[in-house]
C-alpha cells in the first residue's frame, strides 16, 4: 500500500470527541453522542420554544462546516426537550433585524442560508426528529433534513407570509416544492396554515409518523440500520440523491449513478459482499 493510501482519508482524522469538545462550547444548540457514529444535535432553547436567533443562525452555519468532514455514519437533527422541534426566528430579536443595515441583512442572511447549504452538504444521512411546531425557520431546518421522522404532536407551518416575509428563506422554497409538489407548496406558502401530523405523513411532508414521544428514539433506530450498511455505499447513495435533485437531465442523472457504481465497486468492503453474495447457494 503506497504512502499516499495510508496517509489519506476522506473523513477527518481528528477523533469525534475532540470534534464535539468543540461543537459543545455552542450557546444554542447541544451535541449527544451514540454508538456506531451517531451524534443529535438539538436546538438548545426550550425556553424559547427552540426559537431561532442570530448566533444560532451563525451556530448551526459553524457545525455543519465542522462535521462535513467528521467521521459520522448519521447526523440527527431535533429540539431540545422533546415537545418543540423549532418555532422559527425569535420574535424577541426582531428589534435587532430592524436595525441592521442592508449589508449587515444581507450578511445575516447568507450566514443563515450557509446552514442550510451545509446540511445537504453532509456526505452522510441526516435525520429530522420532530415533535412540536417545525415553524418557519424550524420548518427550513427539517426540510434541509433527508428524512423526517415526526410523533403524533408534530406540526409544520410555512408561515412567512402571515408576518410579512416570503417562503423564499434558507431553501424553504426549493426544498418544499420538490418535496410535495407545486400545488401543495404553493397552497402552504400563500396561506401560512398549520399541517398537522397525520397530514403531513399523508402529503409526504413527514416520513415516517410515530407514538408521542418516540421520535428521537426512532431516528436513533433508523441511524442505527443505515450504520449497519457500508458507509462507502451510503455516502455514495447520500451523494446520488441529493445531486440528483439538482440535475434536470436524465441523462447527466445516469452519468453521476454510474460514476458512482464504478467507484463503489473498487472498495474492499464491497468486492467481499459481492463474492459471499455469489457464493450463496442459488
């Protein structure tokens, strides 16, 4: 093996408790580490109903950059306390909204969006636990999430316009449209109103819909099955289906899956699964 193979690695070589050492000085949100490279981050204001400010807009922009490249088999996204996902911008702060000159807006605006950018950007699956409201920005956070798994008390509300903004936030536009549909984004996005639960599951808003209470406990099981799998091919499968959202050709689609095809099939670890898969009686 060349110097070069033993020395490289995809993830960071820096151990993930020195990774969360770090994300743990964070004011307003929390990091919680499970077996088999799992880690929650929850929006740490249950005061506040998991509210949103600007150093959490800054926060999350800052954790996502520093686990891109952790080594991590699944990110879980929730709120603190177990009975608010995340109400969106904390309307106690939109004195210092109203202060801020068009570049400093302007500057807030991108640190947030840079969040949002940075989820999708994980090469791992990241995993929305939802109980509670997930309201405007709280909606953004779950949507930037590949999965959402929501518990009987869930609720999602693309309420911008009822207090003057545009659904045009953090990706909240993009993300919902390819998500249900135009028609049914539009509905939500011109009136503000509330999808419950068993809604939501229907529309396909949310993924998955449990008992009350159970939502985090059921990401964490969901993590711990995509653990299971090789973590080359679900990186592989992560890269796929986010880029595959962005391409509008079929073509240029197939040309990214067999890109990846072909380097998967170079990784040890699937060269042997496909040698005891031949070597199974047929």
């Amino acid at each position: 093996m060349s110097t070069v193979t033993t020395h490289w690695n995809r993830v960071s070589r820096r151990p993930l408790a020195d990774v969360l050492d770090e994300l743990r000085t964070a004011r307003t949100l929390a990091f919680d580490e499970h077996p088999d490279g799992i880690v929650v981050m929850s929006v740490n204001r249950p005061d506040r109903g998991n509210s949103q400010t600007v150093e959490m807009f800054g926060e999350i922009a800052w954790a996502t950059a520093t686990l891109r490249n952790a080594p991590l088999r699944a990110l879980i996204i929730t709120g603190a306390g177990g009975k608010t996902f995340c109400t969106g911008f904390d309307l106690a702060e939109v004195d210092v909204l109203t202060r801020m000159s068009v570049s400093e807006f302007t500057d807030l605006v991108e640190t947030a969006a840079a969040g949002s950018t940075g989820m999708r950007a994980l090469p791992y699956p990241v995993i929305a636990a939802v109980s509670g409201p997930a309201a405007g920005g709280g909606l953004s956070l779950a949507l930037a999430a590949d999965i959402r798994i929501a518990d009987q008390t869930a609720s999602f509300s693309a309420g911008f316009v009822r207090i003057g903004l545009s659904i045009g936030e953090l990706g909240t536009s993009w993300n919902l449209v390819r998500l249900i549909g135009p028609g049914r984004a539009a509905e939500l996005a011109f009136t503000g109103r509330t999808v419950r639960a068993a809604e939501a599951r229907r529309i396909g808003l949310a993924d998955r819909l449990i008992e009350t209470g159970t939502a985090l406990d059921a990401a964490i099981e969901m993590a711990e099955t995509i653990a299971a799998n090789s973590e080359d091919s679900v990186r592989s499968t992560k890269n796929a289906v986010v880029r595959n959202l962005e391409i509008n050709s079929f073509r240029s689609a197939l040309e990214l899956e067999n890109r990846g095809q072909a380097l998967a099939v170079q990784v040890p670890a699937t060269r042997r699964a496909l040698t005891e898969l031949q070597a199974r009686p047929q």
